[in-house]
C-alpha cells in the first residue's frame, strides 16, 4: 500500500509541476475580422513586416460600449488579420495617436478620450513580446483628445502639437523622450493657431515636422488647410507657402514617403456643421513645394481613419474611418501604391485564431501543450509502476 501511496505522489507531483512549468506555446482562439470603426491609430512595424491598430469607436452613441480598445495585428505578407489578448491594455478611447519609435522599436501611445475622461497616460506597445506597458512620466500634457504626434528618428523624440481639451483647443508643443520617459514643453516663438484633426509627419531629408489642415481655434467654421515645418533644432515653427492647395479639412490623414520625398493626404470633414467629407488624394513634393491632386478610383468619402505607410513594398495602407458616425462606420482596407499612384482593395482575411498573451509576457500554455504534459505524467507513472512490478517478481 505505501509503495502505490508513492507513486500516487510522484503523479501528482509531475501534474502539479506540468501546470506551474508549462510548455510556452500561444493560445490560439477563433476570432473574426476587425469591426467597423473610426477614431482608431495604427502604426507600421518595420521588423515584423505589421501594422498594429489599437482602439477606436463602433458608433457615435457614446455610451460605454461605444468605445474600444482592442489590438489587432493586420500582416502585410498575406493581407490578413489577428486579434490578439494581452493581460494589460490601454483603457477604450478614440483619437489617441500613435507612432513606432525605431529606435527602440516600440509603438508609442499617447491622449484620446471616452465619454467619461480625456487622457494623457502614455503606453508602449512591444511587437516582440505583443505587451502594453503604461508608463508614468513625472511631467506630462494636460489631458488631451485628439493629439498629434510624430517620431524624430535623429533626435530620438517624440513631438506632440496641438488637440483638443477640456476647455478649448491647444497650441502646445511637447517632446518626449523614450528612454528617458519624460515629456518637456518647448515654447518656440512662433506656431500654428490652436487646432485639432489635424495631422503631421517627419521628413527624413530635411529632418524637419510638417504639419497639414486641421480644425483650428475653436470657432466652429474654421478649417484650415495650412502648411507648417517644425524645426527641432533651432525650436521654430514656420508656416510655408506653395502653389494650389488641397481643400481646407480636418481628421483626413498623411503619411510620408521616404523613397520619393513625399507626403499623402487622403479624405478627411470639410465642415463642422454636417457630414460632408472628402475622398481626394494629394500628393505634396517636398522637394519642390508642390501639390498635386491624383484621380482614379480610390476609398469612399471618409474621416477619422487611419494610413500608414510600408516602407517594405512601398504602398500605404488605409483602414476603417466614418462618413456619418451613426450609419455609415467602415471596415474595408486600402491599398495605395507609390509606384503607380493608384488605390486597391485587396482581399482580406481573418484569420482563424487569436494571440492570447494573457497568461505571459511573451506567450501563453495552449490547451494542447497541457494536455500533452498530463499524458506524460501519467506514462512516467505507469513506467514506474511497471518496474515495481519486475523488482517484485
């Protein structure tokens, strides 16, 4: 009877140790493509050839269920989504921002706000570990809706211009650095009117921010379509002048092309006081100060979207927006070529299972994986048993 006592234990021992060391393998779930949404942020993930989307509204109801904040992974090399779960995420919010900081290859997430609060919390995402970290800077922006922000690769820095607040607009400029986690205010002698919708990016030849359109000073039928470049260096703002001009808009979006020295513009509202949007392309030269309008066929009239640009294969990719927040809120994905200057709709899929992350920082024990542990448990037991039985006879 002790003998069978003993290796009752040594079972329940390898059982008990197969669930606190388990294999490190990610659970997989079913999960369905992104729902329609607007007022979400995506960032391009250079090494892993992803683009990461986070948050966003369902409806402009804004009740509590309105607001998301859930992180989707859409793949590039096979046009397809996955949902995946960590333990920790930002709080539900719309027209936060984000940007990927290459030098620490991370995304950076900054403000937005839901239906209770505005923020001005600060999160990292890691695309190795799939993890969001909230960080806890000392000095920080006031709570703020609809911030911009930019990555200086040169200066290792994160600048933020403008959005929306409690009690008006803002004309702030910030930087944030981080490896330090600190936010500091930059107080340059001349800027932009205080706005929100509008958008910015870096140019890396001229190592400069440039800042386009928007919705500026709180008067409700200002719209601007201005152009603005942010120099780092020298802490300056200057407003430059070109040619024709794109209409006046705001929440449209920009992304910029290295390769040929160019900005993107798609869509965005033309009016505060309806739904009228936009679904014309520009494309600004830097080199020479230029606009130019491109025709064909592309995404319908839109806002509150989101574009990045692949720097792999050259194109920029477009996904969700809204025309009228109550009916008409998108899911559909868009492709824009540089090389040719033409839009696509490529075919999509979901894929069939999610990465759950919730039970580690870099992966989490499959159903399969324990199963696979418990089985050998019970043959290391029933070898066990086998040789008592020989030692007996």
């Amino acid at each position: 009877m002790k003998k069978w006592i003993k290796i009752l234990v040594i079972f329940l021992i390898s059982v008990n140790l197969s669930i606190i060391f388990p294999v490190q393998s990610r659970v997989f779930t079913s999960t369905a493509y992104p729902e329609a949404r607007a007022g979400h942020s995506m960032v391009y993930d250079p090494i892993h050839n992803e683009i990461i989307m986070f948050g966003g509204m369902r409806d402009n109801l804004n009740t509590p269920n309105s607001y998301l904040n859930d992180t989707w992974i859409f793949y590039c090399a096979n046009n397809s989504w996955r949902q995946i779960t960590p333990i920790i995420s930002p709080a539900t919010r719309v027209t936060h921002d984000m940007i990927y900081d290459s030098a620490n290859k991370k995304a950076v997430l900054f403000g937005g706000g839901n239906r209770d609060q505005l923020f001005n919390d600060t999160w990292i995402f890691d695309p190795e570990t799939r993890t969001w970290c909230e960080l806890a800077p000392n000095n920080r922006p006031q709570p703020v809706n609809d911030p911009e922000l930019y990555y200086d690769p040169l200066n290792q820095a994160v600048i933020l211009f403008g959005g929306y607040l409690e009690n008006g607009y803002s004309d702030e400029t910030w930087k944030y650095s981080v490896s330090n986690n600190s936010w500091e205010q930059i107080f340059p002698s001349n800027s932009p009117s205080s706005r929100y919708g509008h958008r910015m990016i870096y140019n890396t030849m001229s190592q400069t921010g440039f800042l386009f359109g928007g919705h500026a000073n709180g008067i409700s039928d200002r719209i601007e379509n201005d152009l603005w470049l942010f120099n780092i260096a020298d802490n300056s703002w200057t407003e430059s002048t070109s040619g024709t001009l794109p209409s006046t808009r705001y929440w449209h979006d920009m992304v910029y092309n290295p390769v040929k020295n160019e900005s993107i513009v798609f869509g965005g509202r033309s009016s505060a006081f309806n739904f009228n949007c936009r679904d014309d392309t520009w494309i600004f030269s830097h080199g020479t100060n230029t606009w130019e309008e491109i025709t064909g066929e592309g995404p319908s009239e839109r806002m509150t979207f989101s574009m990045v640009y692949n720097s792999n294969d050259a194109k920029v990719y477009l996904y969700g927006g809204n025309r009228d927040p109550n009916t008409e809120i998108y899911n559909d994905m868009w492709v824009f070529c540089t090389q040719t200057r033409s839009w696509s709709k490529p075919s999509v899929t979901s894929s069939v299972q999610s990465e759950d992350m919730s039970s580690s920082s870099t992966s989490s024990p499959s159903e399969d994986s324990t199963s696979s542990l418990y089985i050998t448990s019970l043959l290391m037991t029933l070898t066990l048993l086998g040789q008592k039985r020989r030692k007996r006879k």
